[in-house]
C-alpha cells in the first residue's frame, strides 16, 4: 500500500517532558522497540527492512533531505519472515548501512511520535502526521506536525534534515 506523511525528526534532549506530555494527552502507547534498519543499495528512493519486536515491515520510501516538515511517499509491505528477506535482499542489492534505535512508540488519532535513542548519534523526536490510519488533507497533516513542534518545544536549530541512515554514513565518510 502507498501512503502520504508529513514529517519531522529533531535532536532532543527532553525525552521525559515530550513523553509526559503524549502521556497527559491519553496518547495510545504502542511500547518501546528495538530495531535495526537495513538499508540496501538502490537506484532511487531508499530501501529498508525493519526488525523489531513490535514493528517488521520493508518499506521503500521517498523524501527529500531538508530541515523540517517534509512530505514522504512511501510504501509499507509487513513481514513473515524478515531474516530470509534479509538474505535476500542482500544478495541482490547489498546493505548501504546499518541503524540500531531504542523507539518508544506513541499515537495520537493518526499522528504517531518516537522517542529514538540511536546508536552512535543520540536522542530524538518524530512526528509524522499520515494517513495511514484515515485519509487526511496534507495541510492538515503540516497543522498537525506544527501544532507539536510548537507543544513540544522544538527549535529550528534542532530539526534534522537527513535521515539516520544518512548521518551514520556522514560519519563513516568523515
């Protein structure tokens, strides 16, 4: 299935009072995840299979890398058995990097939030308004994404524009 969200990651150092306000609002807690990311070598777009404990999908997306709300097409397949994929896919494709998060996993109507903890980078927030769970106009979905950038106290200066995947390979490249 393809789908339409609007976006935003930050850096983030207040993980508690974020959590306690979704909290304060009757979020719907998901749980906390372990996941790792693999992202493959491809020619458009970006490849992904996620393992976790509560999420496992391939999921082919694209966004364009710029601070702030952004919009993300992309298309979501759930998983059966994500460790023969794994095989697969790098076979086929080759594995372009790595992520591993700790993600607690919130909703609000069709807004969903995480808390990552992301090894070798940080702490951060997302917000992605979508209409995954019900159809919803895009400029309702960039409401909905200022409404909390606003509620969670977000500075300009904190909002990421590359994705993990592509700041881990910052890294590496120096």
């Amino acid at each position: 299935m393809s789908f339409t969200n609007i976006e935003i990651k930050a850096k983030t150092d207040r993980a508690v009072a974020i959590r306690n306000f979704l909290l304060h609002q009757n979020a719907r807690v998901v749980g906390k995840d372990i996941q790792t990311d693999t992202y493959f070598n491809v020619t458009k777009g970006r490849l992904k299979l996620r393992q976790g404990a509560i999420e496992n999908s391939l999921i082919y997306y694209e966004r364009e890398n710029v601070a702030g709300p952004k919009a993300s097409q992309f298309e979501l397949v759930p998983l059966v058995d994500g460790i023969a994929l794994l095989k697969l896919l790098t076979k086929a494709h080759g594995i372009k990097v790595q992520v591993v998060k700790e993600r607690e996993i919130f909703y609000i109507d069709n807004v969903k939030f995480h808390l990552d903890r992301v090894e070798g980078l940080g702490s951060f927030v997302e917000i992605e308004a979508g209409n995954v769970l019900k159809e919803v106009a895009v400029e309702i979905l960039q409401q909905q994404c200022d409404f909390y950038v606003k509620a969670f106290e977000i500075r300009p200066e904190d909002m990421m524009a590359m994705s993990y995947s592509d700041m881990l390979l910052a890294q590496v490249n120096g």
